[in-house]
C-alpha cells in the first residue's frame, strides 16, 4: 500500500525570520550518497510492512477475495495519477529552486488548488470504475473506498517535501502511517469478506498523516502568501509531464483493474498478487527517485554544477540498470521457494506470472534513470510525454488483447512488452539529442 505521507528529500531555504529545520542546516552542502542512504533506510519500514501484509492478506483472505481487494487497490491507483496530474514533478523542481518562505508558500497554494480542480474527474473515474468491473460492483463500499484513499492520496506533499529536501520529516511520517493502519490491520482483518475492512484502515491512517503533513509544511511558509488560484495554469503546466509520468503510471497501475473486467476473481487475485510482489522489486528503486531528480534538476541549473549533473547521470544509469538485473535473477533463484510460504496454498500459479513480470526489472530500471534523471531536468518534458502516451496505450491495448486470450499471464507479457519497447525508445531518444555521448563522455577526457 502507498499512504499519502510519500518518502521523500529536502530542506527548507533560510529565511531571516524563524531558523532553518533540523534536518540540513542553512545552505549547507547535502551529500547525495547521505540522501539516498537514508532514505532507502526509511523505506525499509516499507519494505517490513508489505512482507508482513501481503502474505497475511494471501492466507486470511484467500484468492478470491484478494484478488477483489486488489482490484480495488488497482482504481485506486488510477485515482491517484489522476488527481496528481504530473504535479509533483513540477512541484519538485520548483519548490527545489526556491528559496524564500513567500514563494514556497505561493507554490504550495498553486498545487492545493490544482488538486482540487482534479477532485472532480477523479471522483468520477472512480464511481465508473466501480460500476464497470463485475468484481467490484459486488461490494461497491470496496470501489468507493478506493475512490476516496485516491483522492486523499492526491494531496499528499511528498513533492513539497522531497523539492525541500525534508528527509526526516517525510519518513517520519511515513513510518507513523504504518504504525497506525498495521496492527489495525491484523487486528480486525478476520477472514475472506473483510477486504473493505483493510481499505477502510487504510483510509482512516492516510487522513491521520496528511493532516499532520499539513501542519508540518505550514510551520515553515509565509501564511500570507498561500492563495488557493493558478490550479488550472498548474494543470496546462502539467500536463506533458501527467502524460509521461502519471498518465503512464495510471495505465501500468491499472493492470490488475482491467484483468477484472474480464476474468475470474481467483485469476485477479493470482496476477494481482504478482504484480504487488513485483511492484515492492520495482519500488526498491523509488528512493533513489527522491533524491537524484530533484539534485539533478539543481546541479543542470547551475553552470558550475553542471558536470556534476552528467557525471551523477552516468553512474546512476550503471548502477540502477545492474541493480535492475540483479533482482531479476534474484527473482528466479527465489520466487519458486519463497512465494507459497508467502502467500500459502492456492497461489502456486503466482510464481509463473512473477517470473514473466521479474523480466521488467532491468528495463524499468533504465527507463527510469533515461527519463527522471535525464530528459526531465533537461526539461524534454514534451518529447518524453509523447513517448510515455504512446507506451502507455499500448499497454493497456496489449492487456485487453492478450489478457483476455490468456488471462493474467496475457497481462503479464503485456506489461514486459511495453517495458522493453520504452526502454529502448528512451535511448534512441537520447542518441536523437546527441545526449548519449555526453553523458558517458569520460572525466579525463571531458573534450
């Protein structure tokens, strides 16, 4: 599960009225391997939560209902790109070139305003989605609560505090969700039928965290300055960025919705549970996110900085691309032994389909770092976006055709084509910008 309180990095500017936060002293240095140390050990409290949950929801609730929750988690997932609307990576590289309290008060007013100019069509693509899937419209409370942890997870201001570098804050918070919703969850989840249970502790933990988000960013900005006006300039701003980013998100998310519209709830339960298993691989690789889009954004801005920024480029591509083989292997010297003990009997065929997703790995991997550490800080916003609309349909093309043939592992094998098409799109582009030299040019030899 993704509560509101994201993980991310920063720290506000100074300002001669109160003193800067304790997370980084006023304009001092911030080292990125310091960054990214911490904040992959915040998301190791992630990583603990969804190894104790999903294999607790696989036995208590069975495939079937599983597999009905799960769907469920899929809208909400829709829900959420939706609302967000490529605003955080806008937010980011903004609020990361601010320094003055009246500013980034301006800017966090700007994004609630344009969340809530999306409240609207999200809250209808979630009372569609409800009524379109056979599973849902069963227990429709199930649909609507993930509507509302979608719209409530919009608003969460993991961009405000990743742009403003806030590490300690950001996991702070994140670890409190879990604190509150886990052992509620193993507390009152009893049995097959309890699903909305889990959405509904869900939902109550995420109002917990955001408000107190809220009252955390507020300290720090001038109250004056923060208008709720500039939501529908935000969303044109945003829009290339939504259609690289969110709406991409929004279609790979929404795998496990589309599998239910057309297929048993026990195959939705054996795919879904996959995906999630593959989805905690993929987000190991989020962390880094955090921390290098909004130092790469701040260090290409600056011409000092700048060869910093390509250097920084080239080994992150090495080491997240390997990092990205690495747990495909790892996924097929493991999975065949730790699925059944993770989920218990009845979702053997789950191995299968997490050996077709674990293909992924390496290719995500290197779309990732091409793009959110690349393209966007060079401000390629439009060129991405074509690519990433043009993946993004083909996906879900490729999920209604070959899901519909073969079930869950049609949608595997979709979701892999996709994400080797986009990989290798992602580098031709960067030959196309005589960006590829650049970045590998050596540092002894920068000519």
């Amino acid at each position: 599960m993704n509560p509101p309180a994201t993980l991310a990095a920063g720290a506000l500017a100074p300002d001669p009225k109160p003193a800067a936060p304790a997370d980084a002293p006023a304009d001092a240095p911030i080292s990125t391997r310091r960054a990214l140390t911490f904040v992959y050990a915040g998301y190791a409290f992630r990583y603990a939560y969804l190894l104790v949950l999903i294999p607790f929801y696989g036995r208590v609730l069975g495939a079937e209902e599983y597999g009905r929750l799960l769907a469920a988690m899929s809208l909400y997932q829709v829900v959420w790109m939706l609302g967000e609307y490529g605003f955080p990576i806008v937010g980011t590289r903004e609020a990361a070139a601010s320094r003055d309290r009246t500013l980034l008060g301006g800017l966090f007013g700007r994004h609630v305003c344009g969340r809530l100019w999306m409240a609207l069509p999200c809250l209808a693509i979630g009372v569609g989605g409800t009524l379109l899937s056979p599973l849902l419209r069963e227990t429709p409370l199930l649909g609507a609560l993930a509507t509302l942890n979608g719209l409530l997870a919009a608003f969460n201001l993991g961009w405000f505090f990743q742009g403003t570098l806030r590490f300690r804050t950001s996991v702070a918070l994140e670890v409190a969700g879990f604190a509150i919703n886990l052992p509620l969850i193993l507390w009152l989840v009893r049995g097959p039928g309890d699903g909305q249970v889990a959405l509904a502790i869900l939902l109550g933990s995420s109002i917990v965290c955001t408000l107190a988000a809220y009252a955390i960013a507020l300290r720090g900005l001038e109250r004056s300055a923060i208008r709720c006006r500039g939501g529908r300039s935000l969303i044109r701003e945003a829009t290339a960025l939504f259609a690289h980013k969110g709406f991409t998100m929004m279609m790979a998310g929404s795998s496990t919705y589309l599998l239910s519209l057309f297929s048993t709830a026990a195959q939705v339960g054996w795919y879904g549970a996959a995906e999630r298993l593959a989805a905690v691989g993929l987000s190991l690789m989020q962390p880094a996110n955090h921390v290098l889009i909004g130092t790469v954004a701040r260090q290409v801005s600056a011409k000092e900085s700048e060869a910093d920024a390509y250097s920084l480029m080239r080994t992150a591509m090495l080491v997240m691309t390997a990092f990205g083989g690495v747990m495909l292997v790892g996924t097929f010297l493991f999975a065949g032994a730790a699925v059944p003990r993770i989920l218990g009997a009845g979702f053997e065929p789950t191995v299968a389909l997490l050996h077709v997703l674990a293909l992924m790995f390496p290719f995500a991997a290197l779309s990732q770092v091409i793009t959110g550490y690349v393209l966007i800080p060079l401000r390629h916003d439009r060129l991405v976006s074509l690519v990433a609309v043009a993946g993004a349909i083909a996906t879900v093309m490729l999920v209604l055709v070959l899901g519909h043939l073969h079930d869950g592992t049609g949608v595997a094998w979709a979701r892999v084509i996709t994400q080797v098409a986009l990989a290798v799109t992602a580098v031709v582009v960067l030959m196309h910008k005589q960006l590829l030299g650049r970045i590998w040019r050596s540092p002894w030899n920068p000519v």
